[in-house]
C-alpha cells in the first residue's frame, strides 16, 4: 500500500543532455514574482516543489454503500493513487439518515451512504489510517464525520496526530453555489469555528477546512469570480476563527483550498498563480499573520466536472488531461481528474484507473516536475496572471463594501453574480459564440457505446436494514441522554465537537445528531 516516491534528484537533464535547474531564474523578475516557497508564493508554496516529490494524487470516490466504496479506495490504492477522496451521497451531506423519508431514491447514488460508526469502520476496513491521507468532500454534517472518521482511527490504535487529511467544512460556498446546507449562514459558522478548535487541541495534523472554489467555479463563476469569492471566504473563516479566540497564527496554518481546473489553458494556470499572491498579501498585510505558513496558501484542484459532455464523450479523456496540465503547472500539491464518463454516471472502474493513470503520465512522463514553475517570466503567463489578481481583487472590494461575504451571501448578491456569470456563459454557447466539440460543432449521429456503472437496485434497502439493526442493538437511553446534553451545548457556546462525539460514541446516529442540532438552529431558507 506504501505509494511509490522517487528518489529526490539532484540532476535532471532533458533527452539531449541538458542540466534541469530546479528553479529556472528570470533575471531582473519583480518582486511581485518572487521566489518558489517565499512571500508572496506566486511560484508556489514550496521551494522546490515536484522536484523531489509530485503532488497527491487523489481520485474522488464514493457510491452504494461502505462495503462497494471500500473495494473501489483499495483497487485505487493497488493502481497508485496516494490520498484518499470520500464522497457522501446526498443524505449524509443533508444530515439525513438513510431511511428518513427525504432520502427515498437517494440513498448511495451520488456518492457512499455514512450513517453510523459501523458505515464508517466499514468504509476503511483494511485500510490503515496513519498510512494515506484522507479528503472528504462534506460541509454541513462535516463536524459528524470528521468526528466518526477519529473514532475509526482510534480502534485501529493509530494516535490522533497521526491522523492525516481533510475535511472540506466550507459551508459559505453552499449557500452561494451547491445547495447541501442545513442549518443558517451563523449557527452554521459555529460549527467551522468549533471544529478548527477541535482539530487544534486534539488532530494537530487534519487540515480542518478545504475552502472551496470548485463548486462557485462549476455554478458558472468566472475565473476571476472563482479567486475572488472563494478568498472572500476563506477570510471569513480566519475572522470568524479569531473573533472565537483562534489566533490568526494558529488556524491558517491548517487551512486549504480548492480549485476547479477548467477549459483556458493558460487562464487557469495564471489563476493558480494569483490566487497565493493574493492570499499571502491579505493575510500579512490585512489580518496581521506572522508566520509565513499562515501567507502560503495550499491547494488541491479537480478538473471541471462541468465540461465533460454525454456526447462524444471520449473527448472528456482530452478534456481532463489538459485541465490536469494546468493544474500542475499553475502548481497546486493534490489533484483529482475526472472520469470520461461522468457526465453518464458514476464512473467504472476502469474509467477511473485511467484517470489515474493520466495524472501519472503527468508526473513520471511528461517532464513537468523538473523545474519549479516552468512558465515564470512568460509574458503572457505574468500578464493573465496580473490583469487576474487585479479583477478579483476589484471584487473583493465589492464583497467588503458589502459587509464581507456572509453578510453578501445573506443579501444574495455573491449568488446573482454567479448567476449572471452562468447565463452569459450558456448564452454564448447556444449562439455557438463557444464551440464545444461533439455538441454543438463536428457532431455525430453515431450511438455511443460507453459502459455505465450500475448501482445495485437492493442498496438502499439493506443499506435501511443495516441502520434497522444498529438501533436495535444500541442502548436508547445513553443515545437520548447524549442528544439532550448536545441540545443544551447547542443552546449556549460550548465547543459542539465534544458533545457529538460522546453521542456518536453511545452510537447515535449522523441523522440523529444533526437533528438535535437543527431543533436549536433551525433551517436556513434561502433568498
């Protein structure tokens, strides 16, 4: 299971005998430029980079139950990949046990049911949890399965802070861009707040937000909408961390983002660029971070699940390499590219072994972890990515007049922008103003014969009588005691991690314990 790493090289030459600098100087480069791993990291947040190690390579998957999830993270495992990326289906993420009623057709279609210490002990059976580093995609309920995920790790004997990974907790972007929230924008706040205290006092090592621009960039935003928004976010959380008593030194450093790599080549990688100068600028200069790890921001990119087509879709293979491309070069340290077949269903086995094996070809093949930033000091790349940061920055202006970006997603302005955005883009294409091959240019008539998952039809009905079972053999009285305890915590402002994880502990359940939580906050009602 031991990913392969090669050896740190202190020699690279090129086919023809050509010594590889690990960093390629550009003379009389400004300072806005800078170094590799120093302020203002547009170069990137480490010295040297892929030179000695390449990014995580991270393949999203989730579907059915624990037991078919587990099969899929262990062949991933087997075939190379070097991080884990779980996906809930849309219960688990809207705080719903899978025989509540709202889960009804739902239940491990979009990604794996999770609803109790037993789903997630299946979930990493055999997998040992101080060896791979783990991301799950959950913002609303991400409290619950962070803490369930702790509880799994702790039968395995594995010490808490050699727990590696992180969960996503970015509730903002839902209310902008997904949709998967429960509870209102403040209570909801609380709850990040809580666990970035958790994490800080008991999983030193768990990155304890993935601030998301994935998801605003696949409602529609623009790229410069994407930097912008998501950076106003990640503002919040550091404010919101403070003002509960998190020095600003102490929650940054555990922070992460992520980007969608998208369709402009060269637009993204200029992105990836400008988003860590503008981030190290706010955070020293703005909110007064001493520490340079609090200025570098680090990244993981998935490529743009919103430009695979069902049409043709063997072009996605295309897609997705070149996406991946400029995620390397723009320079983010994890990266998930997408299966061909997505935009069909879920993806197959063999559609996500060749995902992989994309990334792979990237980084043993290509010759893109010679050098550090490749493309510094080209002037169209230096240009993008100024012309870049000065767009986004125009916007976080905008956000800031408006009271910052909670007080924007309130007010629903931050999603009519997206939404504007979203509909200019489509407007575009149905005047074939942009060509997408295969849809609306060099199109063909022919059947296409792509194999499509199947998800077993009996899921969610063992999936409900496994959670029948469980409750059955838990003690009632200790589970209603432990949600009455988490009820009262919720009422006052006593951190919420230690009262769910005595409830999960007793062997409450994730619906059961965001329930409690939501007959105090109540439910958010969009504008």
């Amino acid at each position: 299971m031991e990913a392969y790493r090669p050896p740190a090289q202190i020699h690279v030459r090129t086919t023809s005998g050509i010594d590889i600098e690990v960093v390629s100087e550009t003379p009389g480069a400004p300072a806005r430029i800078g170094r590799p791993g120093e302020y203002p990291f547009t170069r990137g947040p480490h010295p040297t980079m892929y030179r000695g190690r390449p990014w995580t390579m991270r393949q999203y998957a989730g579907f059915g139950n624990a037991d078919s999830t587990n099969q899929r993270f262990r062949s991933l495992l087997e075939a190379g990949q070097t991080g884990l990326s779980v996906a809930f289906d849309l219960p688990t993420q809207m705080g719903l046990d899978s025989d509540h009623e709202l889960a009804v057709g739902e239940v491990g279609r979009v990604g794996v049911a999770v609803d109790t210490v037993d789903d997630m002990r299946r979930l990493f059976a055999e997998i040992p949890l101080d060896q791979v580093s783990t991301s799950m995609t959950i913002n609303a309920t991400a409290p619950i399965l962070l803490l369930l995920y702790e509880l799994v790790a702790k039968e395995q004997g594995v010490a808490p802070d050699a727990i590696r990974g992180t969960v996503q907790n970015d509730i903002l972007k839902e209310y902008m861009a997904r949709g998967t929230y429960i509870y209102p924008p403040r209570p909801s706040m609380r709850l990040v707040t809580d666990l970035f205290a958790y994490a800080a006092a008991e999983l030193p090592n768990f990155n304890t937000i993935s601030i998301s621009g994935y998801h605003i960039r696949e409602a529609g935003a623009t790229a410069a909408q994407e930097l912008a928004f998501t950076i106003a976010n990640g503002l919040a959380y550091v404010e919101a961390a403070a003002a509960a008593g998190l020095d600003v030194d102490q929650s940054a450093p555990r922070l992460s983002f992520f980007w969608n790599s998208h369709s402009h080549f060269f637009e993204e990688i200029a992105k990836f660029r400008a988003a860590r100068r503008i981030w190290a600028r706010l955070m020293r200069e703005q909110l007064g971070a001493r520490d340079p790890r609090s200025w570098a921001m680090r990244s993981h990119t998935q490529t743009a699940g919103s430009t695979l087509t069902a049409q043709q879709p063997e072009n996605n293979i295309v897609r997705t390499a070149i996406q991946a491309m400029a995620a390397v070069l723009g320079g983010t340290q994890s990266l998930h590219t997408n299966s061909f077949d997505e935009a069909l269903g879920l993806p197959t086995e063999q559609a996500a072994r060749l995902a992989l094996r994309t990334q792979q070809i990237l980084a043993y093949e290509s010759g893109f972890t010679d050098t550090v930033d490749p493309l510094a000091g080209s002037y169209f790349i230096e240009s993008l990515t100024d012309q870049l940061e000065e767009r986004a920055n125009r916007l976080l202006n905008e956000v800031e007049k408006r009271g910052g970006a909670v007080a924007a997603i309130e007010a629903g302005w931050t999603q009519h922008q997206i939404e504007d955005s979203a509909y200019q883009a489509a407007q575009t294409q149905e005047k074939d103003e942009t060509i997408v091959v295969g849809v609306n240019r060099f199109v063909t008539d022919e059947p296409e014969a792509v194999p499509v998952l199947a998800v077993d039809p009996d899921l969610e009905a063992n999936q409900r009588q496994r959670l029948l079972d469980w409750r059955k053999q838990r003690n009632d009285a200790l589970v209603e005691q432990s949600l009455g305890r988490l009820r009262a915590a919720a009422a006052g402002t006593d951190n919420l991690l230690y009262p769910l994880r005595a409830a999960l502990e007793v062997g409450a359940t994730l619906g059961e314990t965001a329930g409690a939580l939501r007959t105090v906050f109540g439910t958010h009602r969009p504008v």
